[in-house]
C-alpha cells in the first residue's frame, strides 16, 4: 500500500511541475512576444541585416549624458526616488537656472548702487552637494532674456542704452558665485551666461546689440576669471553662424561650444519621419544659420588654437509650451529620436547632451490645450520613468568617455545601429524609425544576447522596458517604434 501511495504522490507531483512549466513557457512566451516573433510573423516582416566587425573601431566615444533641473529641482533634491533615478542613467552634467521664479537664487536682493547684494546660500550648496554624490557636476546658467526684459535679481539696474544690466553690476554678481563657491570648497565649473540670448539681439543677430551682448559677456567673463581660473564658461547661442563670425572677431574666448537643439517649435508641425531626420541632422550638420558640431569646432580651432567641447544644453523633440508641451515627447516617437540624437551624437563628436527636462508633472499638463505631459523623462506624480528616460539609462550606464566605437551596418534606412565596447560587453543600440514590423538579423557575432528593449506594443501612459536573452542566430523582429540594447559579453 506504502508502495502504491509513493508511486501516486510522484506522478500527481510530475504533473504539477509539468503544468508549472507550461505556465512558465506560455507566460514567458507572452512576455517575449512583442519582440521575438513566431515563425509565421518572422517570414512576413520585411528582413534587415546588422553586419558587425568587433575588430573593426571606426571612433572613441567623447559622449556623456545629462538633464535639466528647472522648476522641479527642489523636490528632485530631497525626493531619494527621484535622485536615485538620476544616479542610474550616470548623468555627468546638470543644467540649473538663477533666474526663474522657481529658481534656486540665492541673491535676495542687488544693491545697485553699492553693486552687491544679499545672499542666502544654503538652500543651492545643498542642491550642488546632492549633484556631486551622485557623479554629476552643475552647469548654472546666469540670467536670461525674455519678453523683452533681462532677467536678473531684484534691485539691478537696467541700462536704458542697452536694454540689458549694466555690465559692472552683473560682473559683480556672477564673480560671487564662483568666490562662493571656491570659499566652501564645492568645485563648481560650468557657466552660462544669460539663457538663449538670440531673444535679445535676434535670431539673426542684430550686430548692434551683439556687440552689446557680447561686451556685457566679455566684462563678466573676466570678472568671474579673476575670481577663479578653472571655471568654464561660454553660451548657449556661440554656434549660430553670425554669432560665431562675430566672435571670433570681437569675443573672448568660450571655453565650449554651446547649442541648443529642439527639432520643431509647434505640435504637428511635421511628421514623425521628418523629425527622425532631423533628430540625425538638425544642429549636428552645418545649415543655413547654423554650424554643425565638427564645423564649428574646427572653426574656432583654426581661428584661436584651442579644441573646444561641445554641449548641447537643451535637448528635446519640440519647444512649444505656451499652450502645453508636445504630447510626442513621452511617447515612443520621443524615445526614437532621443535615441538617432544620442547615437548622431556619438557618431558626431559631442561632449553633453543636457536633456530638457529630468521630471514634470502629468495631472498638471495634461490640462493645458495641448495635452501633453511637460517636458520630462519621468512623471512627477509617481516618480516612475516615461520612455526617454529609458533611452537616457540605457545609454548613461553603459558607455564611458574612451569607450571604442565598433563598425556596425543597417541594410535598411528603417533601423539604425551603432556598436560599441563597454569594458567587458560588446553593446548594440537598435532604433527602429518605423511603425512597421521589421526582421533584424546580426551578422558578425556568435552566442547568447541580453536584449533590452522598449516598444509601440506598450502604451506611453504605463511605459515598461522589457527583457529577453536569445541566441545570435534568431530573428530580433520589431513590432513599431523600437529602442533596443543588445549586450553580449566578450
């Protein structure tokens, strides 16, 4: 009887753990279905060949990523979720404003006749504190142009001739905050000084008020010098053509090249394609108004000698905000031409790329007329990821200043590839420009990936990342708007 009872509790256990594994296989199956289709899908969408040659460095990577802190800032600061999220996608370099009403400005007030003001210090020491623990160093932008106003602290003057402070008053200004810092020992570097100030002398540089501009910077650049001979400093316009002409004339010298790019400036303005171009061509090649990165690098090397970094301060798919943000930006669509700018940007020689912005709120922008979510790669009202922030982690943590950049070739305009190593993985990045089904094939490598990746089959509002390993030799087929990470250790 014993006997009998041992053989039934055996076969009724078989059958549970053959039905657990069935569950297993259907679930993880279900899991795997959106990027690792079934025979039928593999035959049916259009084949594309990755050819890869590790052997083969094409360039070393200058890039490293970063964001924007603007209004959220504080509650970035003092919310461990938030600056955890920040610590992952290894961010070296975070953009901060003095002069926005929700900017953390220490000046209270700007004596102008005395030319110096009060200052309260502790609440940005512990904002630049919180940068450096987590591997980042600030860029502060001083000042701003708009509505026809500079934007300064309270109580500076405003010179009626020029339409901007006087230059002896904010030269003392901004030489505080680098004898500050310097004085509690916080190695602050980074400088901007005055936010986009084409709002001021034009799109098209009116050379009269360029040479203001440009004697204002040259008067608070020596004064901040003085102060402190390691500080870096430039703005966020030098790569506009006429600019940089005049310049190189009238100037002295930035210490980076600075830009910022945003592919349109109103929602719908064209389409999803047009931006992918743009994403791999706007602000990287030299046009009309602008100059490329290369070109512009090479212009002010031949003209002053010195080979300058190169930062884009801003980066993200649209500018418009008056009526509320783009709704694209959130949704895959973003997260495929965050990726062309990241991968343009490797391929192109650029040092940052300062994303606009790290959080914002969904329930409070989705009110405005537009629709959409604000600017930010994560969703303040539940400190969870959008996809951008993906594209951003990703890419931060898993490639360094050094790292070779490997041959890597797409039979297909629909998906782009770059290859690179990372100390013991070989790394892919696979964006697919198209909301089609597509069969990617890898040539050149052996074994089993890691495949990382997001995609169209999960809605924006809830975005996941997804995982899977599969063997070299399998179809990678996409299913829509696609940013997969293939890892591969050597």
């Amino acid at each position: 009887m014993a006997s009998i009872n041992s053989r039934k509790s055996l076969f009724i256990l078989s059958l549970i753990a053959m039905l657990s594994m069935t569950l297993a296989l259907q679930a993880q199956g279900d899991r795997d279905s959106s990027i690792i289709a079934s025979r039928g899908a593999v035959l049916s969408a259009p084949r594309i060949d990755i050819v890869l040659d590790k052997d083969n460095i094409i360039g070393t990577n200058k890039l490293s990523i970063g964001f924007m802190l603007d209004n959220e800032w504080k509650r970035w600061r003092d919310v461990p979720t938030l600056t955890g999220l920040a610590r992952n996608t290894s961010s070296k370099l975070i953009r901060i404003f003095d002069w926005k009403s929700t900017s953390p400005d220490p000046c209270n007030y700007w004596n102008e006749t005395a030319k110096t003001g009060q200052f309260d210090w502790e609440e940005l020491d512990i904002l630049v504190r919180k940068i450096f623990q987590i591997g980042a160093e600030p860029l502060f932008c001083l000042g701003g142009f708009t509505s026809g106003q500079p934007r300064i602290p309270s109580g500076m003057g405003i010179n009626p001739n020029t339409s901007l402070p006087y230059t002896a008053s904010f030269a003392a200004y901004a030489q505080e905050w680098v004898k500050h810092f310097k004085q509690v020992k916080l190695p602050v570097r980074f400088y901007e000084i005055i936010n986009e100030p084409f709002a001021y002398f034009g799109w098209t540089a009116d050379y009269a008020k360029l040479q203001n501009y440009v004697d204002l910077w040259n008067t608070v650049a020596r004064a901040m010098r003085a102060q402190g001979s390691d500080i870096l400093l430039s703005h966020d316009f030098i790569t506009a053509r006429r600019v940089l002409d005049y310049w190189i004339q009238y100037g002295d010298d930035v210490d980076f090249l600075d830009l910022h790019k945003y592919d349109c400036s109103s929602i719908g303005e064209t389409s999803d394609s047009e931006m992918f171009k743009r994403a791999e061509t706007s602000r990287f090649i030299t046009g009309s108004s602008t100059y490329g990165v290369e070109d512009a690098r090479n212009k002010w090397f031949n003209s002053r000698g010195k080979l300058l970094p190169v930062i884009s301060s801003e980066t993200n798919f649209d500018s418009t905000w008056s009526n509320g943000s783009d709704p694209s930006i959130q949704k895959m669509v973003g997260a495929v031409w965050i990726a062309l700018v990241l991968r343009t940007g490797v391929l192109k020689g650029l040092d940052y790329n300062i994303y606009f912005q790290f959080a914002s709120s969904k329930t409070y922008n989705v009110a405005k007329p537009s629709g959409g979510f604000g600017f930010g790669m994560v969703n303040l009202d539940d400190n969870r990821p959008w996809y951008p922030y993906y594209v951003n982690e990703w890419f931060g943590s898993n490639i360094d200043v050094g790292d070779s950049i490997l041959y890597s070739n797409s039979s297909s305009e629909d998906v782009r590839s770059l290859a690179w190593q990372h100390r013991d993985k070989l790394n892919v990045l696979l964006i697919s420009k198209t909301n089609g089904a597509r069969s990617v094939y890898l040539r050149g490598i052996e074994g089993l990936i890691n495949v990382h990746f997001i995609d169209s089959t999960i809605s924006f509002v809830t975005p996941q990342r997804q995982y899977r390993v599969m063997n070299a030799t399998d179809a990678l087929v996409t299913k829509g708007y696609t940013v997969a990470l293939l890892q591969i250790k050597s």
